[in-house]
C-alpha cells in the first residue's frame, strides 16, 4: 500500500497560464501542478525542439576540446573509455562514432562489471598504454578515477575527464575536468546524463559554427536512449534530446537501433520514453549485467544489418536470462520472508544470500522496494566478501544511512536513492542493525504515489487523453500524469486473456467508465461487485481498427474508505513493536485487541473460508471497525495459537483457517503476553 499525495493545485494560476498561452485547460493544470509556471519555461517545455546552451557554459570545456582536437590532427591513440549501463554504452559510441568520422585514431573500451567493476582501474589503464595510447576521454565516468588517471599520467597517458556523477574530496589531476556537478562549474543545466555531457563535448569540438541541428539529427537517437536509460529529468536539454531522439529512433538508419527495434516487437509502432524505458534500456543493459558490455557498442556501432540482427538476438536472450536470474533470487527472498518476517518489519529491509548475480541485485531492491513500500538492501556473498545494491524511497537518503555505518563498510557510493557497497560477510549482520538505528531516529517516510489531481469521471474524454499526449516525452521530472477517480462504485469485473487481465466497469451518479488493470486476475482483486473504491489512473489513446477511444489504465486502487495514512501509520507501530520499540501508551492502545475485536476477525475468515489478499484491505473488510496494527496483532495471535495458518512474503499473502478442538486461551498468545506487560 502506498501513500496517495494529491499534488498541490492553484486554479487561479493555471487559469492564468491557460488565457495567456491559449492552451487547453488540462495542460494548463499539469504545467501548474509541475511548477512550470514562468513564460521561459512554458515556451521551452512546449516548443523547444533544437535550442542547446553553448558547450563552452561548462567548466573546462574549451580545455578538453583543445587537448582532443590536438590528439586527432597529430594522429595520438585516443581511448574513449565508457561505462556498461545503456548510459556509458550509448556516450561510447556517440563518441567514438564521431571521432572516427573526423579521422581520429581512435578506440574504446568498455569495463567488465563483473570483473573490473565501475569506471577505470589500473588494469585496464595500463592494458591502454600497452597498446599505444596516448588520451583517454572518460564517458559517464572519470569524477572518481583519481588514482587510476595519476597512474596513466605516469604512463604517458594524458586524460581528458566528461561526467556527470557528483564529485567526491578533490578533482582528478586531468588536463581536463568536464563535470556539471563541480563547485565552479558555472552551467545553467546541471541534469545531463553521461552521453548529454558527450555530446556537448562533440559540439564543442564542432567549434563557432556547430550546427547542433545537424548534430542531432547524427546522434538524437543514442542521446534519448541514454537520457532515458539514465533515468534523469526530462527537462530542459533533456526534453530536447528525447523528443528529436524518439522520432531518430523510429526511423534509425543505425541497423543496430533498427535490429534493436525489431527484436523488442516496436517496428512500425509508436514510440514513447516508456517503451525505449522498459524495452530497449533493459535489453542494452542485460549484456552488461551479465559481463559482455561490448556487444551493446558493437551494436550501436555496426553497419552490416545481418550482424546487428545476431547481436540484437544475443541482446534479446541475454535480457530473457537477466529476467530469469532476477526471478529465481525473489522466489528465494520471497521463501525468506516467509520463514522470516521479522526481515520486513524493519524500517530498512537488508537481505542477503550467497552468490546471487551482482548484476541484478539492484533490480531486484526495487521491486522488494515496490512491494514493501521501504528501503531495500540486497546483498550478495562471495564467501568471505559480499557486495550490495540498494533502492529508496523518495524522502529517504539512503546514501547518508550507508555513510553512518562506514565503520562496518570496505566500499559505498550512490545517492538518495540508490547505493552500491561492499562489505566483509562477516558484518552483514551488525551492517543490518546499525542503518536500522539510523532510520529508527530519522523521520520515514512512507512510500508515496503522486496524483496530478482529481478528475471528474464525467469529463473523461478521447479529447483529454489526445490534449495530455502533447506534454510527451513522460519520464522523470515529467512523469505520466496520474488522476484520482474518486468514489466509483464497482459494476463488473470481465476477464481478459485467461484471467491474466481485469476490466472494471465502473461507476458515478451517471457516468459509467471502463478501466484496464493489467497483470491482476479475479482471485488477486479484493474488490467485488458493488464495492466502492478509489482509483489512481492514467489517460491513454487507444487505437483499434482505425477508430480510436480514450483507455484508463489503473496504477492503484484501494476502498474509498480507507484512510491509508491511518493505515500505514497503524501497521508501523505494530511493527515498531515487534522489534521492541518503546511506544506511547496511546499507540499501544491502538494496536492492543479486546476479546470481541478477536471474534469479529475470526467469524470474517472463518465465514470466508480464509483470506488470500493483501492483510490490509481487511481494515475495509471488516468494515473499518479494526486498526490495521490491531488485526496485524490478531493475525499473529491466532498464527501462534494455531487457529489460522498465515503464509505471506513477496508473491502475496494467504490466510488459512485451521480445525481446532476444544477452547484457546487467546491470552496464552506470545505476542498478548508481551503487549499485556508493556501496557500494565
């Protein structure tokens, strides 16, 4: 369950924005609600299609486009050096491409992420040098490389740095420094990816009479797949990059991007940021979580149709194996849970097991992340070693939680959402309680859904999702807008594709709406017919048979009754009371169960053979007379006394009712025992 925060919403403002920029008032509405409120930065949200800021606003620029030019017109080896995520692949052959077009001796170099790990090292730099090289120009990565680039110095090697990653305690010693993120950098737009620094390097290197247009017409197609794979803000620069890289792509004359295409299923199709999202990224990022980066640069790179296609296969397979390695690792975290749910009570989860795919912890943190509405820490042993990846929730720095147990940590990284680290196998346990005493004295927060506002059902309309299509590309800083369709009575539920997909006929005083939920059968709804609920939906255009009509998709759903607030908040003392967290006597009241609050839950599940939803909807079930931390008490009551059988981890939650004979003494329950003698 996640927190539904309705966006702030000025109507006198977007009224304003509206009359002013003659736009339809549901533009108007998504611009104020998304702070896009002044003249400059209406006009560039809306029209900008080419307009780049000069290269030259970035410190050390004008340096490393010098030192460059220098090392093409002497003929010097150049390494372009990259990185393995669809970010640093497509930086490396952005370059690289470039380069060999103006006649540069050049070459690149992509690390192994098993092997080798992220951004240069030693290795790998003196490998270099063995081959002739004298300039290496860092893509996505260098900010960090101080040692290794004072190592290639002493090698002859002289390195020009472009990143885009925060930096740490001094600038590497590089003939140049190209970072946004430097304290003197003075750049207007600090939110560029790794290939958006790249590419501003190729303008530079274009010198006075750059014809961006031109250039993004070469190369809009790599910029938007790695601006999208990056996950940076859709503005400014980057709304550029990906609005002239999606129609780039759709008609790629790269037979990689073309062979990319037809092996995801998009040729011929419409393209958004989504589908290069949850298509293309994850197959370029496949091969390099599973340590064969290279591929993904020769497939950018090649001009023989018939290769691209074999790599594209390769690539395609490589992402179905990376699918089902993450599969295997959450049955296992799933089977962990369930023997151990004293795991996801804490604030922040950490789970571990041995020898699972560094390559794919970090997706697999998210969706422990998704399911449990917390930070999540997967980390996986190598015998004596073990090395982590971690996602957050928004609100949450999960990188200043990592710094306080450094003590216990040989490596961390990251940011407020995600983290890398690594750490002796040894101290996993210790590395477990100590962020948990961080995030017991830091202020939680819950997992949140952002809703744009509330729509009126009867203004949904075909013209509403046509005037929303114009705010594409949708990514972040400029996510899919999200409504709220408050209080719809349930009217049918119609399965589709064997079950594997609802419609929800739904409806309000007289207006009648049809919603799709995808991946959710009949059984796993805990709604039924004539059920009031709340939905957060998005607006899409439909197209069938050359008629088109409006298709609301839904995100979220929950009871309108239900205060989910209340219920986060409910469940969190009951788990903070499960690990032993001092709590007020107030709270202790909310949680604690009287006899008749026990029979109201067992008559219900008894009556109804059992439960297989998720625990909270009970708190609509069973009529909102319950706290959620109150029937999480009696659930695991009637667990210990052996009246129900409660199975509950990653793929669900199930609830059965056992045959007792003879009477229980409910006040025998551990978990009673315990509430009674902290509340005498």
């Amino acid at each position: 369950m996640k927190l539904w925060n309705i966006a702030d919403f000025d109507r006198q403002q977007a009224n304003s924005i509206q009359t002013e920029y003659d736009l339809p008032a549901i533009i108007a509405m998504l611009l104020q609600t998304r702070g896009i409120t002044s003249r400059e930065e209406i006009e560039d949200f809306l029209n900008n299609e080419s307009v780049i800021a000069s290269p030259f606003e970035i410190k050390d620029m004008d340096k490393a486009a010098e030192r460059v030019r220098s090392a093409v017109d002497s003929g010097e080896l150049i390494c372009v050096y990259g990185d393995y995520d669809a970010d640093g692949v497509t930086s490396t052959a952005l370059l690289y491409s470039y380069l060999e077009t103006v006649g540069a001796n050049v070459i690149y170099y992509i690390p192994s992420r098993e092997s080798e790990g992220y951004g240069m090292n030693i290795g790998a730099v003196e490998s270099l040098a063995e081959k002739g090289v004298k300039l290496i120009v860092t893509v996505d990565n260098g900010i960090a490389a101080t040692k290794e680039i004072e190592h290639a110095k002493s090698l002859g090697i002289d390195t020009v740095v472009t990143d885009h990653h925060m930096p740490i305690d001094r600038l590497p010693d590089a003939c140049a420094v190209v970072d946004l993120h430097r304290p003197d950098c003075p750049s207007r737009f600090k939110q560029l990816s790794g290939v958006g620094v790249a590419f501003k390097l190729i303008m530079a290197l274009e010198g006075e009479f750059c014809d961006t247009d031109m250039l993004l017409d070469n190369y809009a197609d790599l910029l938007s797949i790695g601006t999208i794979g990056d996950i940076v803000e859709l503005r400014g620069e980057n709304r550029v990059f990906v609005k002239r890289g999606l129609q780039s792509i759709m008609n790629s004359d790269r037979p990689g991007i073309a062979a990319l295409m037809e092996n995801a299923g998009l040729t011929g199709k419409p393209l958004t940021a989504g589908k290069v999202s949850f298509t293309l990224v994850p197959r370029i990022n496949a091969v390099g979580r599973l340590g064969l980066s290279g591929k993904s640069v020769e497939l950018l790179l090649t001009d023989d149709f018939g290769e691209a296609r074999a790599i594209a296969q390769a690539m395609g397979d490589d992402n179905a194996e990376r699918r089902q390695i993450e599969t295997e690792i959450l049955q296992k975290i799933d089977l962990e849970i369930r023997r151990n749910p004293m795991l996801v009570m804490d604030k922040v989860i950490v789970i571990d097991g041995e020898n699972w795919h560094q390559g794919v912890i970090g997706i697999v943190a998210s969706r422990v992340k998704e399911t449990y509405g917390k930070p999540a820490i997967i980390i996986s042993r190598d015998g004596e070693n073990a090395k982590a990846s971690g996602r957050s929730v928004e609100g949450f720095a999960l990188c200043d939680a990592v710094a306080a147990c450094s003590e216990l940590l040989t490596h961390f990284g990251g940011h407020p959402m995600a983290v890398g680290l690594s750490l002796a196998s040894e101290n996993i346990g210790s590395f477990r309680k100590k962020i948990n005493e961080y995030a017991d004295s830091a202020d939680m927060p819950f997992d949140a859904l952002k809703i744009d506002f509330k729509l009126n059902p009867a203004g949904v309309s075909l013209g509403i999702a046509e005037e929303i299509a114009h705010l594409q590309p949708f990514g972040s800083g400029n996510p899919t807008p999200v409504f709220g369709l408050f209080n719809m009575t349930v009217s049918s539920i119609i399965p589709l594709s064997n079950n594997k997909h609802l419609r929800l006929v739904l409806t309000r005083a007289n207006t009648t709406l049809s919603a799709m939920m995808f991946f959710t059968s009949t059984e796993e709804l805990p709604y039924r017919k004539g059920d009031v609920v709340d939905l957060a939906a998005t607006l899409d255009v439909n197209e069938y048979n050359g008629a088109k009509s409006v298709s609301i998709i839904v995100k979220d759903i929950k009871a309108a009754s239900d205060d989910t607030s209340m219920i986060l908040k409910s469940q969190r003392v009951f788990e903070d009371f499960c690990r032993g967290v001092p709590l007020e006597r107030e709270k202790l009241a909310d949680i604690t169960p009287a006899r008749e609050d026990f029979a109201l839950v067992y008559r219900f599940l008894k009556s109804n053979g059992g439960y297989s939803h998720a625990a909270s909807t009970l708190v609509h079930r069973l009529g909102g007379k319950l706290s959620m931390g109150r029937i999480r008490v009696i659930l695991e009551a009637m667990n210990e006394l052996g009246l129900i059988t409660i199975r509950e981890g990653m793929t669900g939650c199930f609830i059965g009712v056992n045959q007792v004979s003879g009477k229980v003494s409910l006040e025998s329950a551990d978990i009673i025992k315990r509430l009674t003698e902290v509340t005498l």
